[in-house]
C-alpha cells in the first residue's frame, strides 16, 4: 500500500526497494516484503532520534515519538500540516525551505542545523540529514529527515562562549598587568595596565618574543626557566622580575605564571598576572 512507499531507501536499512504490488510476487513473497515495511515503519516511529518526513508539497507526512517529545506536537496534529510554515521560524524558513527543495530535487544534505519550534515556543536545534524520498519505481515522493537533538550542546556553547568573553574582558580591564605567551615565548596577551604601565601598546607587543624584547637582561635566564616549568605544567607564584618600558624605565613586577591549556588539556602556553612593586 502507499503506506509503505520508499520505506526502503531510508539510510536505516540497505535493503532492496520494496515493491508489494509487483504481480509477479507469491502471496508468501508480498507478505516477506510487508512485514519488513511493517518493520521499519515501527523502527522510525520508536527510533530514539528524530524523524520526519515531507511529501512534494511540503506537508507533514511522518511524525515519530521523538520529534513528538520534542515539539509538543502529536503526530495526529503534525501530519498533513506544512513543515516549514508551521514548526521553522520566520528567519529560518528560507534556508529550510532551499535544503527540502534539494532534496526533492534528488540533492541530499547532511548535518544541516535545522530549528524548530516546539507547541511551548521553546526553540530546539536539530542536526538533520535530508535524504530523498522514493517510491519502487523511483518517482521521488518526498524528503526524509533524520535528526539529532542538539539544543544542550548548543546552548552549553553558547555558555561556555560567554564565559570565554566575559574572561577576556576581565584580563583586559583588570587593575594588575597581565600578559600571556604561547609555548614559543611569543607574547599573546597583553591587557590594557600592562599597555600603561610598560608605555607598549597591545599591537607593539603581540607576537614579540617577551623575555627578550621586555625582561632586563639579569632576569633573563631565571624568568626563561620559569616560563619553562609553566610550560611544562609547574605554576610558579610571585616570582620577581624587572621589565623594560618604552622610555627605558625599569620596573618590578611581582609575577604569577599560570600554565595555560587548550580545549583538550594540550599546555598552549602561560599566563603571567602581576603587581607593580616598584
């Protein structure tokens, strides 16, 4: 029955298409082929994914338990309704509607961010694949999407993006000089009391190798090694060191050098926050 067309190109199952109504079939070989349609249409109904599906004009057609979860809708409510007027916002209709097009026209995407909006107006963020719809013979009937909810991940990036900025902020507006280098001992952070209290400005320092460049020559090869350690995991605590300002000036800075890591625990370099102590 129409029920069951193109079941058999969804990415769940490789099996060949299906086709009951081929005359040619024994009544044993029609009922093989429908309990394996049975089959799948309970694998996407149950399926701990998202799953959904369009017709040729962008209506409703499947509607699992898991998008149900998701958007609030049932699939009583969702099914015959247009997927991209009625659960995508306004700004995101026309990206939407271009992806299902494609896949109407035979091009399939993958890992396309789509948005939806759920019966409560709580936007969720779904990481689809947009697979063609077909029936036995081939004709394409509609889009298939199969999604992952990633609305968690997405607002935890967003949370830890606003953390990272506001940290950012922080080093550049805080009272206390404070200046990073990478594991070369290029300078790569250079606040705005470090700018004033050394007369070099952010742009005139980036990229300067810091010990050579600012640190007196005494202090050379003991800041060197503790730039070391840091680099190698040791934090060092008010460590003395003398630096150079533009006019020549000397000036004592009491220094904390923090190991600095990347988003896998790699050590990208060291932090350096001080205090004036001339």
């Amino acid at each position: 029955s129409s029920r069951y067309e193109g079941l058999a190109v969804l990415p769940v199952c490789s099996c060949p298409p299906i086709s009951v109504m081929d005359s040619g079939d024994s009544t044993q070989d029609v009922a093989y082929w429908k309990q394996i349609a049975d089959d799948l249409a309970r694998l996407i109904q149950k399926a701990n994914a998202p799953i959904f599906g369009i017709d040729t004009e962008g209506n409703v057609s499947e509607w699992n338990d898991k998008t149900e979860t998701i958007t609030g809708y049932s699939k009583t409510e969702a099914v015959g309704k247009p997927l991209v007027q009625t659960y995508i916002q306004p700004e995101n209709r026309r990206s939407v509607q271009e992806v299902l097009q494609k896949a109407l026209r035979g091009i399939e995407t993958a890992n396309f961010e789509l948005p939806l909006l759920s019966k409560s107006g709580k936007r969720y963020t779904v990481l689809l694949n947009a697979t063609t719809r077909r029936n036995n013979s081939g004709t394409v009937t509609g889009v298939v999407g199969v999604g992952q909810d990633i609305s968690e991940l997405k607002e935890v990036v967003a949370e830890s993006k606003r953390v990272a900025e506001d940290l950012v902020r922080l080093i550049e507006t805080a009272n206390a000089p404070i200046f990073g280098i990478d594991t070369k001992g290029k300078v790569t952070e250079w606040n705005a009391t470090a700018a004033r209290l050394l007369g070099f400005s952010k742009e005139q320092t980036i990229g300067k190798d810091l010990v050579k460049t600012f640190i007196t020559e005494e202090f050379q090869q003991s800041v060197n090694e503790v730039f070391s350690s840091a680099l190698m995991g040791k934090d060092t605590a008010n460590f003395e060191i003398a630096l150079f300002t533009k006019s020549g000036e000397r000036k004592e800075v009491l220094i904390n050098a923090t190991t600095r890591r990347g988003p896998n625990s790699e050590i990208t370099g060291v932090i350096g926050v001080g205090q004036d102590i001339t």
